[in-house]
C-alpha cells in the first residue's frame, strides 16, 4: 500500500466523519472506524480491539440516555482506556459521563477532558475532522513511525494522540502535531500508553492473527 493510496483512505474517512460531525441526529459520535487494510499492525491483540470497539458503543449508548439533548460527546476507547471529548452542559453531567464510562465491563481507565460549555458548532467540528485528517496524513509521510500505531482525536482544536507507543514515538508525533504544519491546533494532549523498545520488539514480532491477516 503506498502512501498516496494511505492519504486517499483518510481523505475519504474524513469525508466520512464530517457527514456524521455534522448530522444533528446524532450529538454523540463514536470515536473510532475499524479498517481491515488497517487492522493488521495494530499493536493491539484482535480481541482487545473488539472490545475498544464494545466499549465505545455501549458507553454512546449509555450517554445518549443519560445526557441532555444538547451534549456531544466523543467516546475513544483504546486498549480499555477510555477518553471523552465534546461538551455537557453542566458539571453534574460531566461527572455523570465519567462515572457511566467507569462502569462498563473491561474499562481500565478514563480520561475525562469533556468540557462545560455549550456544543461546539458546526463549522468547528468540520475544522476538527479536516486537522485530524492532515495529521494522520503527516503521520503516514513520517518514515520513522508506523503511522497506525496512533489514533487522532480533534476537539475544538485540541488534538488528543493515543497509542501504545514508545517514549520516542511518542515525543516524535507529539512534534509532528505541534509543528505548525497543520492550521488551527491550539495544544497537543497526549494521551498515550507507554511501552519500552524491547515490548515493541515481542509485539512486532507476533504473527498475525487470521483476522488481522493482510488483504492482498
């Protein structure tokens, strides 16, 4: 798979994702897509990803039910840590999203960066979906990271970078994300899972499972 044809993939997800951003149907929107030209360098198992992608479903479901209509919520989940993003209207409801996303099953932790304000417009979340885009694109061009070993999350021009990563990784697309070559990120979070040069080494070292086999 060459790299035009990587930047031709995210281009279309985040077609994708701007048509449900910007749906007023739906004020919580999953956070992940699963693509199976994708799928095998996960560096997560096949079982832990289906259940991130449980996770996130079971707590959009939870929040749609429990939250004012108002509120739009993001729920990223990545090796059962689960981070929420988007606005409430109101402490008590932020408080509540937390403890509703600590309850679900396999759920190691929660990171809560939802803030207290009215839900972020249109045009906003169409600028959040085209910078996680372009980030992912530089994270592709990058030839000393495996690109998908990240996941991008924008948020009113905060961008959130998850993964399990190494320290250097992580410092790497950290500056990628901050090197003014993308328009309209206000701060980088990092929000990563830490894992040594030798873990890498046994996880790249894994053969793949029939699931995540690669389509030729």
């Amino acid at each position: 798979m060459t790299f035009n044809f990587k930047r031709l993939m995210l281009s279309s997800l985040a077609a994708c994702a701007a048509i449900a951003s910007l749906s007023a149907c739906a004020p919580i929107i999953l956070g992940s897509a699963v693509m199976s030209g994708f799928v095998a360098i996960d560096r997560r198992t096949t079982g832990i990803q289906l259940e991130d992608e449980g996770i996130e479903l079971r707590t959009a479901q939870g929040l749609r039910q429990n939250l004012s209509g108002g509120a739009h919520v993001n729920v990223t989940s990545y090796n059962r840590m689960v981070l929420l993003t988007g606005e409430v209207g109101s402490a008590a409801e932020k408080e509540r999203a937390e403890r509703l996303a600590k309850s679900q099953e396999n759920v190691s932790s929660v990171v809560n960066d939802l803030v207290v304000e009215p839900a972020s417009s249109l045009t906003q979340r169409s600028k959040d979906v085209i910078i996680t885009g372009q980030i992912k694109a530089l994270l592709v061009d990058a030839k000393d990271l495996q690109s998908n070993a990240f996941k991008v999350i924008t948020e009113r021009g905060v961008v959130y970078l998850m993964g399990r990563v190494t320290a250097r990784e992580a410092q790497r697309a950290s500056e990628i994300a901050r090197s003014g070559s993308v328009g309209g990120v206000v701060k980088v979070v990092r929000v990563f899972e830490t894992i040594t040069d030798e873990e890498l080494k046994r996880i790249s070292a894994q053969p793949l499972t029939p699931q995540a086999q690669p389509k030729i």
